[in-house]
C-alpha cells in the first residue's frame, strides 16, 4: 500500500530503486539510498552547498578581515547549516505527514464511496491529471479500476508519523550539515587566513560541479554539461542572495 501511494499520489516514500542501489554494493550511501531518492539527496547537498558558499563568497567582499573573523565565519557557517539542516528535516516530516494524511484521506473516501462507478470517479480524479498524458484510455482505466479493488480490499492505516520519516528526516539532517565540513577543511590546514577562504571557495564550486554530475547520472543526461550548469547557476544564485543581504 505504501509503495502505491509513493509512486502513483505523490508521497516521498522511496521506491525500489534503492534496493538495486544496495545490491551493487554501495554500502557507504546505503542509509541515504534507503530513506531518501537519489534527486532529493542531491538536492539537499545542493542546498547546503550554496548556504555555505554564501557565506564565504560574502567574506570575499569585505577588507581587511583576518584569521579571527575567518573562524567566526566558519563558526557561522557550520551553524547555519546545523540549523538549516534541523528546519529542513522537520520541514520534511511535515510534508510526509500532509501527503499521508491527503493519501488516507482519498482512501478512505474511496472505501466509504456509494457504487464501484463513485470509488472510480474518486480514483480517477485523483490520478487523471498525472497520468492523463500517458497511455490510451482504455489502458489507464483498466489501471484505476485495479487500483480502486486494492484500495477497497486493504484497510491498512498507518501513523501520522512513521519510523522511517524520521530515518528519512535524519539523512536530510545528515546531507544539509555534513556539506558545510569539506569547506571548513581549507582554515584547518592553512595559516593563511586568505589563501584558506579562496581555497575554501574553490572547493564549494568544485563540488557544486560534482553534484550536477551525478544528479545527471541519475536521470542519464550528460553529466559534463549538467555539472557546468550546476555550478554556473549555483555561484549565480549565491551572487543574487549576496546582492540582497543574504
């Protein structure tokens, strides 16, 4: 039942494909491969990618800063990531918990429904405009009525909040603040105060490339192009936020 709603109304349940990630042996990504979808996680490193880099591009423009205010930057990226990654996790329960709840909702709804002709209708209306484009008519109706017989069949109901939110909640977590520690490494390692923020910010590009790469690998793009286009707009976007104070 949880497998149906993830695929065909929008909840962000994880699929199969990351069992098939397992098997081939990735065993160091295998909890973000369980509870999250490769586009999300990448997405999610993006997003942490571009708060540090605001905050060190931003260093950039000021004069005369030393290594003092550099580590009370890098406190302040680190903590900005920590907390953006705690928000960002309770903002994906959140979500979980509304699409359940609308899932459970249409379920029930088609459960309680007068007729097979109003269960359908109710299946109908709430796929038609995902797979309206997709197949011939007689084919898609032939699936909502195979999917309205599950529905009335099963009475399966689950928490308002579930184990695996919270698993998926903690690799969000994981992904946002984990992106702020290779930036941090570059003040660690150089004494130089400057020669450390430029280093720090090539890291942050370079890695913004890397995450276009293989967000195209996913989806089977080019991942030289998407990389590039990745990193380009990544620096652009962080030059918009520090043109308006961000």
């Amino acid at each position: 039942m949880a497998d149906l709603r993830g695929r065909f109304w929008g909840t962000r349940r994880k699929s199969g494909c990351n069992a098939l990630s397992r098997q081939h042996g990735r065993r160091h990504i295998a909890y973000l491969n369980r509870y999250l979808e490769p586009a999300e996680s990448l997405a999610e490193i993006l997003f942490g990618l571009i708060m540090v880099l605001t905050c060190t591009l931003g260093a950039s423009l000021i004069a005369g800063f030393d290594r003092e205010t550099l580590r009370g930057l890098l406190i302040a990226a680190l903590g900005c990531n920590v907390a953006w990654g705690v928000i960002d996790a309770a903002l994906y329960v959140m979500g979980s918990i509304f699409v359940r709840t609308r899932n459970e909702r249409i379920m029930q709804a088609i459960r309680s429904a007068e007729g097979d002709a109003a269960g359908l209708a109710i299946v109908r209306q709430a796929l038609e405009p995902r797979f309206g484009a997709f197949g011939v008519d007689e084919d898609r109706e032939q699936f909502y009525r195979s999917l309205r017989g599950f529905i009335v069949r099963s009475d399966t109901r689950r928490g308002l909040v579930t184990a695996d939110d919270l698993r998926s909640a903690l690799a969000v977590f994981i992904l946002v603040a984990a992106t702020a520690l290779p930036p941090a490494l570059p003040f660690l390692l150089i004494a130089d105060p400057v020669v450390a923020l430029r280093v720090s910010n090539v890291v942050l590009v370079a890695l913004l490339f890397v995450v276009g790469f293989y967000w195209a690998r996913t989806i089977g793009g080019s991942g030289w192009r998407t990389g590039l286009v990745m990193m380009l707009s990544g620096v652009l976007l962080v030059g918009i936020a520090i043109v308006f104070g961000g």
